[in-house]
C-alpha cells in the first residue's frame, strides 16, 4: 500500500505574539514545517507528502523553498474554512487503497518509531493513532465545581493519525459537526473502533513561544527522532 502523509498547517501566528504564521517560524534557521516534511521523508522516502495551507500562504511557501532550496516532492493543497475541510482538500490529492496519514504541520519532531508503529498497526486493523499517559494530575470543571479525574484512564492525542483511506474518505463524507475535534473523531463517528499505540513525549505541537524554546533544546541536544523501541506494541482498548 502507498504511504500517504497529508500535512495540515493552517495555523496563525496570534499565540505566538508574532505576525508569521507559527509554521513558518524557524528551529535552527530552517522553518518549522521544513523540519516536519523532512521527518516524513526521512522515514520513508517513496511518501508522498501532501501538504494543506491557506490559499493566501502558498505563494509565502513557494518562496521560503526557494530561497531555502527545499526540494523534497511534495504536493500542495488548498485550506478550507475549518481544519476539517483542509483535510478535506488533502484527501482529494491522494489514491485508493493506501494508508493516509493527517498529521499537524508543526509537530516536527514525531520519531521514527513512532511513525512506524502507527503506520504497521493502521495497516493490519484499519487505523491507528499516538497516545501519552496523562502524567500529571487531571480534573474536570464544570459552572459549580470540578472534581479529579482517574487519569490512568486519560490519553493525550497526537498525530500522525493514520487510517486506510477506504475508511478515512468516506467518514469525511459525513456532515461537520463541533463534536469533530481530530481525525480519529471523524472516524468513530462513522463507526469504527480506534487503535492506540504510543507516541513519543518530543513529539510537540509547536503552538506558543515556550514550545519553540523546547524544539531549540530539542535539536541542540541532538534530538535524533527516535526512542529506540524494538517491538512495535499496540495499547491495550
């Protein structure tokens, strides 16, 4: 099956404070979504990369390549009103009977075993995505008071979150709803069990100036994208 990364990053730079757009923003003299498709790439060579931007970005991105000399291939696609019709755009790009990872354009640091977890198990049962335990403590608030949760039961989500594109394509057909926060959202609407494998604790959303401190840190320590798992386990539903 053809490996398929679809690359969203219709983010703003308003969290950060500055006026580029947070995917834009350089690690190590190289802009963050650079580093992203790198990672892709640098996993498996023969991905075809998909990457969604707002229609008023895509000249911004082809310049920043060229003046960066990016050439990894990749295909673009247009921004919709929501993140779920971004996706929406990316999927068009891509073929049947292939895996199809969504995966957030400024999270560049999701290891290799990461991907290949979520990749192997998406292939044998349909779809897989990254979790973390919840490692600190968690409570739910409501109007009146908030109450602590059992957080042995609480995952942290990450992408790539990686589907069959049978499946993915068609849950897309459904109706928007608020109740579609990610991917694996979509698809258990449309019916079907998601599968949880681990992610790795790098693997950040780059979404405020703290997390661009940390990915610098990140690559002066010499971050190699990997945490060394020999097997390639599924969590437990």
């Amino acid at each position: 099956m053809t490996n398929y990364a679809v690359i969203v990053a219709g983010g703003s730079g308003t969290r950060m404070g500055s006026e580029i757009p947070k995917q834009f923003l350089k690690i190590n003299d190289l802009p963050v979504l650079m580093h992203t498709i790198t990672t892709f790439h640098t996993f498996d060579a023969g991905m075809k990369i998909i990457l969604v931007l707002p229609d008023s970005q895509i000249d911004y991105w082809e310049k920043l390549c060229r003046e960066h000399q990016f050439k990894i291939p990749h295909q673009i696609a247009k921004g919709g009103a929501t993140r779920f019709d971004s996706v929406k755009s990316g999927l068009a790009l891509t073929e049947e009977h292939s895996l199809i990872g969504i995966h957030d354009g400024v999270r560049p640091f999701v290891s290799p075993d990461t991907l290949k977890r979520c990749y192997h198990h998406a292939k044998a049962l349909g779809n897989a995505i990254p979790v973390l335990d919840a490692f600190e403590s968690v409570r739910q608030v409501d109007d009146e008071c908030s109450k602590a949760l059992d957080r042995s039961s609480i995952k942290l989500v990450q992408t790539p979150q990686v589907f069959h594109s049978d499946i993915l394509v068609e849950a897309y057909k459904q109706e928007y709803t608020s109740l579609f926060t990610d991917d694996a959202s979509v698809v258990e609407a449309f019916g079907k069990t998601i599968h949880l494998v681990a992610g790795n604790r790098e693997n950040i959303k780059i979404t405020t100036p703290f997390d661009l401190v940390l990915a610098e840190a990140f690559i002066k320590a010499g971050f190699e994208k990997s945490d060394e798992e020999e097997d390639i386990p599924l969590i437990k539903q």
